[in-house]
C-alpha cells in the first residue's frame, strides 16, 4: 500500500519539507519566548480556533451537520427518520447527512444497501477504513469531538470513486447513546480546515504515543494521509523523521533548505512554531509536474515529546494559489531529446570512448543545463555521465527510484527490446538537488567501434506529457499482452512497473466493451463499459473500440478524470488492436491536457539548486 499511495502522490505529490535548530547556549532546547509549556498549549489552542472554513460550501456543510447533530441532542433517535426523509434539507442529492452509531452500525443513509447494517469493514477503492475513520475523526481528540476524514466514494448512481471530504461531530442523545453524525462534499482539494484538523490530530498522537505514531503516520490507510496532502514530522536538531511522500529525505537534516526564491523557508516555519505554537507559512515550490513555482503553505505545529518537542506539519497548495513568473527558457521537448539521442549515438558507433570528452561539455549541444547525455554498458555499468561522472563504474541494474520503480532494469529493458530503444519515467533528485521529481529518458542500444553494445540516453525533468510518450508506453504493453495474452494483465497493473507513471496507465478493454485492466480505477474491471458516456456525454468507450477494430490503432478524445481529481479533464487516447491466440484485446492510455500556460511555454525551473 505504501508504494502504491506514493505512485498517486507523485502525480499530484507535495513536496513538504521543514527544519529547526533552536538552542540556549548551553545546547539545551528553548521554549519560546520564556513561555512555559501551558501558555504554548494556550497560544495554539488559540491558533486553531482561529482556522476558519475557507470555502462556502464547506461552510454550508459544517452548518447542516452540526443543526442535524443538534437535532439528535435533542430528540435523540426519533431524529432518525427525519433526516432519511428524501428531498428534505437532510438529503438533497450527492449532499447528504449520516447517522453512525460508535459500533460502526450505519443508522441514516441513503443508500439501502448500507443502511441498518454493521459497515466497519467498509473501505474505499485504496483500502482506507471508511466507517473506523470517520469514527476516529469524531473521537481523536477528546476535547474536540468533531474532525474530517478524506476517503474516495462514487457519488449517488455514479461509475468512478472520488475524493469525499467528510465532516462528523459526535453527540449524545436523551437516550444516553452516543452517534456520529456527518455529511460529506465531493472535491480533490485541501482546504485549510481540512490540513488544521490533521495536522491538530497528529500533534495529539505523538503528544499521546511518542516515536511509535510516526508509523502511523506512515500509514496510507490512516487519518493521517488525505488527497496529496501528508503528515512530516522534523526534530530539533533539524533532522526530518517523518515524509511519507519522499522516504529519501527522513535522516536528513534540512536546516538550510531555500524555496525556489532563496526564501529560507524551514527557518520561517520554526519562527512561527516558537512565537505562536502553531501557524501557516507560504513560500514558492513547483508543483509535481510542473516548472513554475506555486505559492505552497504549510500549517505547523509544536508537539512536545518526551522532554523535548517536535515540530509537525502539513503543507497544501491551495485552489487560489498565485503562481511565480514564467521563465522564457524552454526545456527540450520529447521529439527534440529523441533527436539528440540518435544524434549521440551515432557520433559514438562511430568513435566510440572518443566522443565522452566533447559530451562533457557544458553549454554544448550534449550537456543544457539538466540534459545531459548517459552511457551505459548493457550488464549495467554507468560507463558515462556527464553531470555525475564520480557515479561512472557503478552497476546500476538493481537501482530503484524512490518510488520502489526498478529504474535500472527499465532502462536495460528498453534497449534491450527487439525495437532496440524507448522511453522510461521515474524519479530521481535533479543534480545539486535532494527532492526527486519525474524523469523522462529516451534510451537506445548502439554498438561502439569495438563491436561492444552499449545504450546511449538522455532525459527531461518534469516533462509534460506526449504522444510520442503514449504510443511507446501502449506499443510495449500491446507487444506483451500479444506474447503473453491475460498472462500480462499482473505487469500491468503493477504501479511500479514501466506501465504507469506520473498519472499515465495502461488499461485493456475487450471488443464488447468489458474493462480488464485499470490500475488507476480497479473499481472498473469486470464492468461493461461499452455504452458509457464521457463528461460531456461522448459514448467514447464504444468509440474507441470501433476505431480500433476499424483502423488497428487509433487516437481518440473525450473528458475524464485524472487518477485522484474529481474535475474532469480532456484526455487524449492511444488505443491498438492485439490479437493474442484466439483472443482480441484493446490495449490503451493516455494524457491529459495540459493548460494553456504549460502548453506555450514549457519553463525550466529557475533555481533548481537550492531547494
């Protein structure tokens, strides 16, 4: 599960980072300002009751569950019935109120097939305990019987889970009976309220259970991971020992660490958690994806353990988040890195080691800034690399990227297949830098003067995605679903495969329209799609098919929804006709347009170095 959270969260991850290192001179830690421990408990208690909803239908929701919970408080179960009633302020489509006892017996609910009935062992489409959470967002924090809980859900009558943010109070009846009482909105952001609630929760757990939280904290299927937004946890000495989203930084210390404007952003988180026990912090980041920085902000909060104290936090680019300006310095695209690796390769089939010296050379054709040519041998020996030739004699082919992906078999894989070239995505910290970001290299097998085969390569931090990228990835999958028939559909699903990346996967439909792979949405497989419409009501399953029975292969367009967002997107389709025995399949995927500000201008991160 952890691997599998962190292939959703690289798509739309977050980079959150922080740092401290407050000391008197005799090496002990510091309170701020002379304050004791109560007045810091009072001064954050204060910061939270300041958090206010920022949006107006989370305002609106917050307001109906607390009148049904009031509802409850006073007529106790005979509320029940009113809040079932159909088209009453209780129950208007999608918007709905809950009822919960704290067994976990759904008590009010739309649904019949959940009403009634014992739903702790409910869990959405990533295996989060729906019920147990909602119930421990109402109880976590015992003065504080309210909180949210994120989960994916379908919507009344709908085909695909979303994101659902739920808000829950528990209250107890006349009868003496306690329930939880909620409703939840449909969206993929994270609001402000939401990142106080968690960030409050998680500062509760350590302040309760020390070091054995930050386990949990791990944890996709707990309280403490939501959207893309997660708990990290730095200690004093600047050391970070929680990141769920980037393992590779827990054990580092992050005391210098700049936004992408030289803004000492760690360092400003710490001012806040010493002046007032608990705050937000903006700063400039890019996000995953994406080549201009985005104002992020990051509520933390001091969290006393043992004898000292942690610094806990949450950070969240928000809907209305100011974007930086756009670099005029375009990156390479995918056509033009192709170019240059078949220009590098045919300079080394002719002289071979010869070439290595002119490759190094910065500002040269090969070597622009982060693109830079590589040279492995085929067994897997880093023979060349211009920006990190200290690396060069390494064998790299069990290499992983952060997200678990075997990096180095991928590449070898790719130049080793009968087409003798292809592309492969995964992550990797750009040179100078400690944040991995998604990596697109083209590689091909060429063979030196010597007769020796090596691969020749080179790669594109946080490109955008292309066709080229799409009709590679799907001819691959195509190639071994022909060979290997449902036998391929595991190494396609497998979400640290070369299969999918960034929010890139495969999927196989049969010509009757049956969904049998979809890693992105397993809730599909097994469901006949044929006659299902788009978001703007285009019957494009059924489109697809038909023109890839037609033509072979085949690009096609229609509105769906990227892999943990809930607004739809246009997607652009590659699909091809396999025939494997006596089977035909039709194997896909696609992307998603980009907006018109990555689409014109392709930027290249102006400060890469010091983030």
């Amino acid at each position: 599960m952890k691997k599998g959270f962190l292939s959703m969260i690289v798509a739309c991850a977050l980079f959150s980072v922080c740092e401290a290192q407050f000391y008197n001179a005799d090496g002990a830690s510091s309170l701020p300002n002379g304050k004791d421990a109560k007045e810091i408990t009072s001064d954050r208690n204060a910061t939270r009751n300041l958090q206010g909803q920022q949006q107006a239908d989370t305002r609106k929701l917050v307001t109906l569950v607390k009148d049904a919970a009031g509802l409850v408080a006073t007529k106790g179960e005979a509320a029940f019935k009113e809040l079932s009633a159909p088209g009453s302020r209780w129950r208007q489509g999608e918007n709905y109120v809950f009822v919960l006892d704290t067994a976990g017996n759904m008590l009010v609910h739309p649904d019949p097939e959940l009403q009634g009935k014992n739903q702790l062992g409910l869990l959405d489409i990533n295996g989060k305990p729906i019920i147990r959470g909602l119930i421990a967002a109402a109880t976590a924090l015992p003065d504080k019987p309210e909180g949210w809980y994120h989960y994916q859900w379908p919507v009344p009558e709908g085909l695909l889970p979303r994101w659902k943010s739920s808000y829950v109070r528990l209250v107890k009846a006349p009868s003496g009976k306690s329930y939880v009482v909620g409703s939840g909105v449909y969206n993929d952001r994270m609001e402000r309220e939401f990142v106080v609630d968690m960030v409050n929760k998680a500062v509760a757990e350590v302040e309760k259970n020390g070091t054995a939280s930050f386990e949990n904290f791990h944890d996709p299927k707990s309280i403490f991971m939501a959207k893309d937004a997660y708990i990290f946890v730095v200690d004093t000495s600047g050391v970070e020992h929680v990141n769920p989203a980037f393992p590779n930084l827990e054990g580092r210390n992050l005391k210098d660490l700049k936004d992408t404007q030289g803004k000492l952003l760690v360092q400003d988180m710490f001012k806040v958690v010493r002046s007032k026990g608990a705050g937000w912090v903006n700063y400039m980041w890019p996000k995953p994806g994406e080549s201009v920085s985005t104002q992020k902000s990051t509520y933390v909060s001091k969290a006393n353990l043992g004898d000292s104290w942690v610094m806990v936090g949450c950070g969240v680019y928000l809907a209305d988040a100011p974007k930086a300006a756009i670099s005029k310095i375009k990156q390479p695209t995918a056509p033009e890195l192709m170019a240059l690796v078949d220009d590098a390769a045919a300079v080394l089939e002719k002289t071979g080691e010869k070439a290595f010296p002119d490759f190094r050379k910065k500002g040269s054709k090969w070597f622009q800034g982060d693109t830079y040519i590589f040279v492995w041998s085929m067994d897997g020996i880093r023979v060349f690399n211009a920006a990190t030739p200290e690396t060069e004699g390494q064998n790299e082919t069990e290499s992983k990227d952060i997200l678990g992906r075997p990096m180095g078999r991928m590449l070898l894989n790719a130049a080793s297949s009968p087409e003798g070239e292809g592309w492969v995505h995964y992550m990797k910290p750009e040179p100078g830098s400690i944040f991995p970001a998604w990596k697109s290299s083209y590689v091909k097998r060429i063979k030196f003067p010597t007769g020796k085969e090596y691969l020749v390569g080179s790669g594109i931090y946080n490109m955008q995605m292309n066709k080229a990228f799409i009709e590679d990835v799907v001819n691959r999958a195509a190639a071994l679903v022909e060979k290997q028939g449902k036998g391929a559909f595991d190494q396609l699903r497998d979400k640290t495969g070369p299969f999918y990346f960034m929010d890139t996967y495969v999927f196989v439909t049969s010509p009757d329209g049956t969904e049998l792979v979809n890693p992105a949405h397993p809730s599909l497989e097994g469901k006949n799609l044929s006659e299902e419409k788009d978001l703007k009501g285009k019957i494009f399953v059924r489109n697809y098919i038909d023109a890839a029975m037609k033509n072979g292969t085949a690009w096609v367009d229609y509105y769906w929804y990227k892999p943990g967002e809930n607004t739809p997107s246009l997607k652009h389709s590659y699909v091809r006709k396999v025939q494997s025995g006596d089977q035909t399949y039709i194997v896909g995927s696609g992307y998603y347009q980009v907006s018109n500000e990555n689409k014109t201008v392709q930027a290249r991160k102006t400060s890469s170095k010091g983030k």
